[in-house]
C-alpha cells in the first residue's frame, strides 16, 4: 500500500481573496471625485466568466462581489437638477459597476444609467448586463438586452448560453448554440467550456466527443478547457479517454488531478486513484478537499484501512478539522472498513453534521449488523427533525430487518408510502428483502410488481429471500420470470439459485443455470464457484464438483469447505483428509465443522496434526 509522506505539509488554504472593492457613489453631482475611487480586482484563473470590458484597468475574471454597491445614498440621481449623466460616467465605468453589483435592484438602477448615458448599443456594457442578470436567475431581462443589442459577439452568446445553463434550461442553451453556428460565430475558449458542460448535463456524449473534436482541431485548449473536457470524460465513467485528455494537458492544476482521482475512485479503480494521488503530491500539488474525499471514498471501497488512517493524521485533522464533507467521508471510509467505533468516534467530534453524515454512521452500524444502533441513531436523528434522504431509508430498513424489528420497518414503509417513494429500485428492492425477511413473502411479492423497474438488484432480492427461507421452487420461479423479461442476472443471483438448486437436490436446475454461468464472467466469481461446488456435492455429483473445485481461481473457507464435506458424505474419505491437508498447507484454518463433519461421515478415521505439518512444509 502506498504511504504518505508529508506529513509536515503547510498550507494554508482558504486564504481570504480580494474582491472588487468600489467605494459607494455618494452622489452623481460629485463627478469630479469619481477618480478617487479605489477599485481592487480578484483574479482567478480558474473561473471563467462569460462578459469582458475594454479597459485597461480591469481583470480578466472578475468574481461575484460581496460588497455592496448601491444608489441609495441619492435616491434622486435621476432628478432634473442632476447634471447629464453621460458627463459622470463612462462605459467602462458602467461595466465595472454591473461587475459589482449584487442584487437585481442594483442592476436595473445601473441599467438605467445605460439607457440614459449611452446613445447607441455598446456591445461589452450589454455583455455585462445580460451576465448580470443571468447571474441573479433573471433570464427574460437578459435575454431582452440581448435581443436588443446590435452587435453580438462570441462572449454575448456565452454569456446567455451560461445564464440558460446555470438555472436549468439546457435545451435553450443548445438552442442558442444553434443559433451562434448559424450567425457565424466562432467559439472562444469560454464557450468551449460553457459547451462541455452542457454536454455533460444533458448526457450527450456524442455531441461533446464533437465539441472536443473542434477543440483539439482549432487548438482551442488551456488549463479551464482541459479540466472541462475531463470532467465531461468523467461523467461518462470514459476513463480511458479521461486519461489521454489527462495525459495531453500541457499545464494541470490541482482541479485537473482531483477529477481524475475522482473519476477513478467512482468507477471503483481505488487502487489507480491513490497511484495519481502519490503522483499528485510528488509533482508538488497539495490536496484540496475535493481531493481528500475521493481519495477516502477510494479507502473505504477498497478497505485501505491504514491508508485512510494516514490520511486521516496527515492532512485533515491538520487542514480540514471542521470540514463536515471531510468529516462525512471519514466516518464513511472507517465505517466501510469495519472500524464503527473510529467512525462513531469521528462522528461525535464533528461540530456540525449533515444527511450525509447521519447516514453513513447508520449503515456502518447497519451494515456490520448492529441493527440497535443504527435504529437508535435514526430515532435521535428524527427527533433533530434531519432530513432523511434514500439511502438512508435504504439503510435502516436492512437494520429492521437483522434485528426483525418489523414494526419499525412497516412504520418506515408507511413513511415511503406517504413521501411517493417507493417507486425509487434500491428503497423497492430493499423493501422486497425486508418482507422476504419477515416471512410476508405476498407483501414483498407485490411490492415487485408494483415497481415501474425491476432492475437485477430487485428481481435478487426476492429470490434470494425466498431461497433462504425454504420456498427453493418459488426462487426458481421467479428466476424463470426475471430471465422472460429480459433482465440480466448477476453473481449474488447465480449464487441465491444454486443454494435452492442444492436445498432441492434439483441438480437439472443446477446443470442448466451452470451452463448459464459459463457464457458470464460470473463463473470465475469465488462465491458463484463455491455455490456450484455445493449444489453438485449435495446432488452427489462429486467429480463435477471436483472439476469446478480445480477451475476456480480464488477459494474462500466456502469453497474448501463444499469440497471436503462433499467429498466426505459421499464416502471418500481419503479424498477429503487430503484435501484438508492442502487446505492447511495454504494456511487456511481447518475448522470445527469441518472435523466433525468428516469424523461423522466418515466414522474412525484419524485426523494427523503432524502429517499435517509436514505437509504444509513440503508444499511451501
């Protein structure tokens, strides 16, 4: 496992920036003193901003303001014993004020000042109204100035393209980017990104495989283009293309690294995510905590415990102490790896807690059976009136469900009832499992039916439920339903219907779904194996078994297992002595079941601990 190394870093993030600073216009007669205002500008080479000004003076980004800026000093600004306003200001300086402003009020008494001291249209002050309002949501107004200008340039269409993307209108932003072809426009690197998002918002990979096409063929790119283009790869899980975009970046950031960490660890390439995270730090970059949260979702996923606690004592209880992401993803990562005390601990010392936050403790305590804990969490998490969301439903649903607090759960099915979220795959297929688990197999038969999708996750659980419970034909019924309707199965369903095949000895059940299996990647699943093993064995198909036992190529305690008792109940002794010595040999413990099961079936016979031994020695 790769280790950290800088654990001395210091950095100080979150540096307080500088905004637009513009001293407050006292009053329009006061013209002479316009010149000692003091104007600081934020640059942020990471933003792109869809408005530009021709002034020497200002940035090339300019971030929304905190500041306020405001007329109310002179409410009688437009009065008739004000001088012309033309005389006051410019239009730069008008640009610089729409820049600033932070409510629509504002803006619409700037834009009045437009109106009034410039005759004619100019192109970069109506750049500026229009990404104004978009800013505040207020579309019409600037799809209004933009519909009035004589002149539209690129920036114009980026700019209104941005304001349709920023509230939603994804359709309207591509209506307009029609509409920028058809006028000649070309694209600048600003809507290049603009159009990038858009694709990934609206899920169209084919249109951005294009848009990145006449990037890369106008030579179009720079740091913010590039990251959006791999954000775009990232959304489709495109990990391949992702990683040449990556590779092809003449200058990265910290932003860049930090999508292809997180793109890693969402597709479950835990172990590629900490190898960028290491080249990461070795090429100088220090994390930020968008950085830190994936890499500890990868932790999690990939039960690297000890990593996560390297990271846990090197960079967030240094950087992130009060960071509730980073906190949630903490107390995720060690419930994930099993370790619910240091989860429950770094849950109790967070000062401040979300949903998310909430939910990972309950289906840490959920998922490693303590179905008391996790109830009694959601208890106190209700009366704090915390907002439930579906995971955690999905969550303490499977709690009520191990500690057969069924009341509980029927409560929590009325509550999905009334929110009209049944119809959500994971809380339907978690509702089907809870009713299978509480023996109302009609309820949970209905609740399938009822779901608009029955996805391979829904269709499992229900076979699963009744094969456990002993309703092995029903199980296989529903098998030969999900199969009708076209849905895929996957190992945990492989392995739900061979245990029935087994409970039944139904060994033609078992030969045609083995012959399923062997068309799927699923057969060189180590649980699948084992299931086949057992079913053959219980069949007394021992040298089927045998053969899958020698195919396999991972074994569990499972595996091993189905294969000596096999071998043992039906007479061969010999076969299963030898193969507990192996089994031995491989450093596996031979356990109690396993004795008694041999001594049982096959009456005298010796079990040697120091031919054993010796057997172990000889085979390493």
């Amino acid at each position: 496992m790769l280790s950290l190394t800088f654990f001395s870093l210091q950095i100080s993030l979150f540096e307080q920036p500088s905004v637009i600073k513009i001293q407050p216009l006292q009053s329009l007669k006061h013209k002479h003193n316009s010149k000692t205002r003091t104007i600081n500008y934020q640059k942020n080479a990471t933003n792109s901003h869809c408005f530009s000004r021709k002034t020497t003076c200002s940035a090339s980004h300019f971030h929304e303001s905190s500041d306020v800026f405001s007329f109310e000093d002179n409410p009688d600004a437009d009065s008739e014993d004000t001088p012309s306003v033309s005389q006051c200001v410019d239009s730069n300086l008008l640009a610089v004020w729409l820049q600033s402003c932070n409510s629509v009020q504002q803006i619409k008494r700037v834009h009045a000042v437009v109106l009034k001291s410039l005759r004619d249209s100019v192109t970069y002050v109506d750049n500026n109204l229009i990404s104004a309002y978009a800013k505040f949501g207020k579309l019409n107004e600037a799809r209004k100035v933009f519909g009035k200008m004589f002149h539209r340039n690129v920036v114009s269409w980026t700019a209104m393209m941005n304001g349709y993307l920023r509230f939603g209108y994804d359709d309207e932003a591509l209506r307009l980017f029609s509409g920028s072809i058809k006028n000649g426009i070309r694209a600048n690197t600003n809507m290049f990104v603009c159009l990038m998002n858009l694709c990934s918002r609206r899920l169209d990979f084919e249109l951005g495989k294009q848009i990145h096409a006449c990037i890369l063929k106008g030579k179009r790119t720079n740091l913010i283009v590039d990251s959006a283009v791999l954000h775009f790869y990232a959304q489709f899980g495109d990990l391949s293309s992702a990683f040449c975009a990556f590779d092809g970046m003449s200058e990265r950031d910290v932003i860049s690294w930090t999508t292809m960490i997180t793109a890693c660890s969402q597709q479950g390439q835990g172990e590629e995510a900490f190898l960028m995270f290491s080249q990461m730090l070795s090429g100088g970059f220090l994390p930020n905590e968008f950085t830190a949260c994936s890499v500890l979702k990868a932790c999690g996923e990939q039960k690297a415990l000890r990593f996560g606690r390297q990271l846990h004592g090197a960079i967030v209880k240094k950087m992130y102490k009060d960071d509730v992401f980073i906190g949630t993803s903490l107390v995720d990562m060690y419930a994930k790896c099993g370790e619910v005390l240091d989860s429950r601990q770094v849950f109790d010392e967070m000062s401040d807690r979300n949903t998310a936050t909430w939910t990972s403790i309950i289906a840490g305590y959920a998922r490693e059976g303590l179905g008391e804990e996790a109830i009694s969490l959601f208890r106190v998490m209700k009366r704090r009136k915390i907002f439930a969301n579906n995971l955690t439903i999905v969550s303490i649903l499977k709690a009520c469900g191990m500690i057969e607090a069924f009341q509980l759960g029927k409560e929590v099915h009325a509550q999905i009832i009334k929110n009209s979220i049944q119809t959500n795959p994971y809380i339907g297929s978690t509702l089907v499992w809870f009713y299978c688990k509480s023996g109302e197999f009609p309820i949970a038969s209905k609740i399938l039916q009822q779901m608009p999708l029955r996805d391979v996750v829904s269709w499992t659980a229900i076979i699963s439920g009744y094969a456990c419970l002993g309703h092995e034909s029903e199980a296989l019924n529903f098998l030969k339903d999900m199969l009708e309707e076209g849905v895929e199965p996957n190992s945990y369903t492989y392995s739900s219907v061979l245990k029935a095949c087994a409970k039944l000895e139904d060994v033609s059940h078992g030969k045609l779904i083995h012959s399923s299996v062997k068309k799927t990647t699923a057969l060189s699943n180590v649980f699948v194996g084992s299931a086949l093993i057992n079913m053959y064995a219980k069949c007394g198909y021992i040298l089927e078994a045998s053969q899958v036992f020698d195919s396999l190529p991972e074994r569990n305690l499972f595996t091993w297992k189905s294969m000596i008792v096999g071998y043992a109940r039906n007479g061969l002794c010999q076969e299963a002595l030898k193969l507990m010595y192996q089994m031995e040999a491989e450093g596996i413990e031979v356990d109690d079941y396993i004795l008694t099961t041999v001594y049982n079936a096959c009456g005298d016979i010796e079990w040697d601990v120091e031919f054993s031994s010796r057997y172990c020695l000889q085979s390493s």
